[in-house]
C-alpha cells in the first residue's frame, strides 16, 4: 500500500504499461498523476478557455486510461475531456451536455454537474459511452465528433447513469 495524493483521494487509475503511474483525484475534479519512483506529483486537471465558464466537477469525477493507449485519459466533469500525452495537455471531446437542474427536482441539495460515468469499448477506440445524473447515455462512435443517446425504453426518465460499461 502507498499513498498517492493527500486529502480523501478517490477514483485513481493506474497505468496498464507501468503501475509506478498512477492517475489520482480528489473533490472538485483536482486531478494529478503521480510517479511513485521520484514521487513526482504533477497537477493535470484540465482547464477551460478563458472565456468558458468553468467546469462543474462531480465529487468523484470519472477518469479511465484508455485500453487502446496508456497514453490517452478520458476525465469528465460537465463536458468529455481527452489527453493524448498523460495529462499533460487537454482537448475538449463533448461540451455541456443539456439536462435539468437536478437539484431543482430533487428538492434541493448538492449540485449534480452531468457526467458520472465513462467507458471505452475494449475493441473499438472510437466508441465512447457516457453515462449522466440526468437519465441519459450518450454514445459517440467516430471518437467524438457525433453523439447519439442509448434507446432507454422502459427505464426512468431522469435515471441516474453512476456505472457504465462497454462489452
């Protein structure tokens, strides 16, 4: 057992190609990738454009390496980000999605910034799943440049997506 950030970190994701890597969170979507021989930490999280609002980051905001490139991260907050070079650099994949203030028909609370959940086909590359707290999966097959939502029928309508997987 090592430690691999400080606070009450969640959701890390270790380098297939070198477990000595190790992608690491904490609230907010504070994203940093730590090495544990140097024990170099460097903070990675992904920023936007000066004139776009800011991320709305989910407690335990979802990150994966991709099966396909050790390389490539995938981290969300409101939006799908993908980093090519560990973290060192980040391209937006999907901005906002619209959805309902959670928070409004729930009777208040915390607030629910979207995306809860990612996942990336183990033989496909292209195909990205996102799962969000507002009843919707959203499935991009061309890496990104178009979506589609998942046929739901017979499930609620503002189902919350907390875990997805792609088979």
């Amino acid at each position: 057992w090592f430690i691999t950030v400080f606070a009450d970190g969640h959701q890390p994701a270790v380098d297939p190609t070198n477990p000595d890597i190790v992608y690491s969170e904490w609230q907010e979507g504070n994203l940093v990738r730590y090495d544990r021989p140097t024990g170099e930490i460097v903070y990675i999280q992904p920023q936007p454009e000066a004139n776009e609002e800011a991320d709305r980051w989910n407690w335990d905001a979802p990150i994966l390496i991709s099966p396909h490139d050790p390389a490539r991260l995938y981290y969300a907050s409101h939006r799908v980000w993908r980093s090519d070079d560990r973290g060192d650099s980040w391209e937006l994949v999907r901005g906002l999605w619209d959805h309902p203030d959670r928070k409004e028909w729930m009777g208040g609370g915390a607030d629910w910034p979207g995306i809860h959940s990612l996942a990336v086909h183990p033989t496909d590359g292209d195909r990205l799943t996102v799962g969000v707290s507002c009843g919707g999966i959203w499935v991009t097959e061309d890496g990104g440049a178009t979506w589609r939502t998942a046929d739901l029928t017979g499930f609620p309508e503002l189902l919350f997506v907390n875990e997805i997987f792609q088979s």
